[in-house]
C-alpha cells in the first residue's frame, strides 16, 4: 500500500520477465479502479524517466483510495497492482467565509 499526499506523484520502476526471469518486450497497461483519486500512466524510458528505465507513475487527484494495476492485455493473468490511499495535504490556505451576524447577549445589570 502506498500513501500520497494531493500534491505528490509515485514511481515504479516495471519491467516484465518470463516464468524464469528473463527479460520479454511486453506491450503493458496501466489503470486506476478511481481516476478522480488517482491516475496511472506509463511512461517508456525512451521517453526520458527519472530511472531510466519503464516506469509506472500514479498522480495523486483527491483524498481517497484507488487499486492501480498494470497488466499485459495479452496474458490478463498476468498483473501487478497496488493499493493507494489518497489523503489531503499540508495546510496551504485559510479560507473566511462570510459572517453570520448576532446580537451579543444583554449586559449583565450591576
């Protein structure tokens, strides 16, 4: 399980291999079970990725969870997922919204 704030993103590293661990060029994909908490892209290292290898990267929207898989449309048995919990960050702005106005209590006789 993963943790993010609104304002961060997270990287995996993926590959994929055969059943003995060799490397196999495989046409992945990435999905989010909640887009509106939080999306899933792969980005190809020939792209340019901060690894420099294929790499997963799941975008914090809003609070909330989301189960982020990526698979091979090929071989739907074959997937790699994780849990990620969305939660608010750091303060950043106080907000003043318009004032109810009261009559204050009597003042107390001497």
């Amino acid at each position: 399980m993963t943790t993010l704030d609104t304002s961060q993103l997270a990287r995996y590293v993926i590959s994929s291999a055969d059943d003995r661990g060799f490397p196999v060029d495989a046409t992945l994909t990435a999905t989010s079970s909640d887009p509106a908490v939080a999306t899933a892209e792969i980005v190809e290292a020939t792209t340019g990725t901060a690894s420099g290898k294929d790499e997963l990267v799941v975008t914090a929207v809003a609070p909330g969870s989301a189960l982020v898989t990526v698979a091979d449309p090929s071989n739907p048995d074959v997937f790699g997922s994780d849990s990620v919990d969305v939660v608010a960050g750091g303060v950043a702005a106080v907000v003043l919204e318009t004032p109810t106005i009261e009559e204050q209590a009597p003042a107390p006789t001497p």
